[in-house]
C-alpha cells in the first residue's frame, strides 16, 4: 500500500484555515476504533446520497468508494452492486485495517491508501466514484474533483457529500473571542463547488445545501465528539500549545453568549451533496 503527496492550498479557503494534510491520515487513522459510535451525521448523510444512486442505470461495472474510513458505506455499495468490482481508497491506514479486521462482508474490496488529489487509479477505470463527507480534508477540492473526473469513464458519475462553509461556524465565532488562532477549518463554499465541477466538465450539475443543526450538553462534548470523529483542529494556524483550562472555558463562555443558546448548545453543519455525470 502507498500513500501519496500533499498539494499546495488552493482558491476554496484561507491557507492558515486549511487541513495540513500529512495529519489528517494519523488522526483518522489513530481515530478508526470509536468511529463508527460517534458518526451518526455522517452516517445520515451518507444513506441519503446512496439513495440516490442505489438505482442508477446502466449498472457500474467498477465502483470507488472514495474517502471510504471504516467501510460502512464500501459495504453497502458492494451490496447495491454485486456484480461491480468495489474499491475501497482512504488516505487512513488506521481505517483500511479496521475495515479489513471488522467487515467480514467487505472481503471481496480492494482497499487501497491513496490521497484523493493523487489518486493511484488509471485513466476512465471507474464507473461510479461515491464519497462521503471526505472533501473537506482535502487541500484542494479542485484537484481532488479533477482526479475523480480524470478516473471517471466517459458517462461515469460521482456522487458526493461534503460540509460547507457555514459548517461549525458557531465555534469558528466563539474561538475568535479568544484567540488569533485557527481552531475550525475552513470550509468550501456552494458556489465555490458548482464552479469547480463546470470548469472541469462534469455535466447535469446540482449541488445541493442543507445545514443540519445538532444539539449538545456542552461545548465540550462538542469538541470531544469532534475529536472522536478525527476531525480534531489540523489546521496551519493551529496553536502548537496545550490549551489551558480557564482558555476553554473563554471559549464556552463565548459560545453561550451567541444568539439561540442561552437554554443549550447547538452546532450548525452545512452538508452540500452533488451527483453530476462525467
């Protein structure tokens, strides 16, 4: 198995705010155990776009499960499609293991490490390259949506579902009354998707939004169920420091004093999803 090299940031976010890649696969990967408790958002979101493509015609014969972590969603493809050859790529080591070691029914997956800005699979190999909720640890969507164009084959679809920028922005607010810091990243804008897909020549374009707000005891627990999911700060402008308690509690201070939650603590995601046709 091979892992492949970083891109320098892109147009989508501010450099400081984007994920420093060499990081995302040890936290991911360091993350894989717990996940699946923890990825109810994901899970969600992940059933409605397979929904989407469940019936699709003509059936795939080769099939990418991009981003794929523990295999929840590679398992399902293989049974939507029994007759496709399915993939299972993930820039997580951790993941690929916990899906070969904890998905007796994924046996017959190819699993392989691989970035998706560079991805180690041909030219027009695959039919159906479906992601879920992965884009936005890349670098640069852009590049990541111009490898899935380039393994595509002529007809072929991708399916996908990432956040968008308005995701956890209740906590990017809170943080900014604290410090100069990076502690969320930034993530891609609709209009930013939509543009990136014309200009790489995906056709039947529509991307479509959606902000899902989640309730929690705390902020804490917030950040706690953020960090279980592997989605802990790896940001550039990142502090390099252990954050002290009484900085946590600032933070969760700011937080109460936002519009809406003085009786709790919510966090809005904005999930886009898109399925266009290379």
């Amino acid at each position: 198995m091979n892992s492949f090299p970083c891109r320098k940031p892109g147009p989508f976010a501010p450099a400081a705010a984007t994920p420093e890649k060499r990081w995302v696969g040890a936290s991911f990967g360091s993350a894989a155990a717990g996940y699946d408790g923890v990825a109810e958002l994901q899970r969600e979101v992940g059933e409605s776009l397979l929904a989407r493509v469940r019936h699709l015609g003509p059936r795939p014969v080769r099939v990418l499960d991009l981003g794929a972590g523990t295999g929840h969603f590679s398992g399902l493809l293989a049974s939507a499609f029994p007759a496709a050859e399915c993939l299972a790529v993930d820039i997580a080591e951790g993941m690929l293991r916990f899906l070969r070691s904890h998905r007796p029914a994924a046996a017959g997956i190819g699993l392989i490490v691989g970035d998706a800005e560079a991805l180690p699979l041909a030219n027009e190999s695959v039919d159906l390259v479906f992601s879920n909720m992965a884009f936005q640890w890349c670098e640069r969507l852009d590049v990541a949506l111009a490898e899935c164009r380039r393994v595509l084959r002529p007809g072929g679809r991708l399916a996908f579902s990432t956040f968008g920028e308005d995701t956890l922005g209740e906590l990017r607010t809170a943080w900014r009354a604290v410090d100069g810091y990076s502690h969320v990243s930034a993530f891609a804008t609709r209009r930013a998707v939509e543009q990136s897909l014309r200009a790489h020549g995906f056709s039947k374009i529509r991307v479509d939004a959606k902000t899902i707000g989640r309730g929690y005891p705390s902020v804490m627990a917030l950040m706690k169920e953020l960090k279980a999911l592997g989605a802990r700060n790896l940001t550039r402008n990142r502090p390099r420091h252990l954050l002290g308690r009484r900085t946590l509690e600032r933070v969760s201070e700011a937080y109460g004093r936002l519009p809406g939650m003085a009786s709790g603590v919510t966090a809005s995601f904005e999930v886009l999803t898109a399925l266009v046709e290379k």
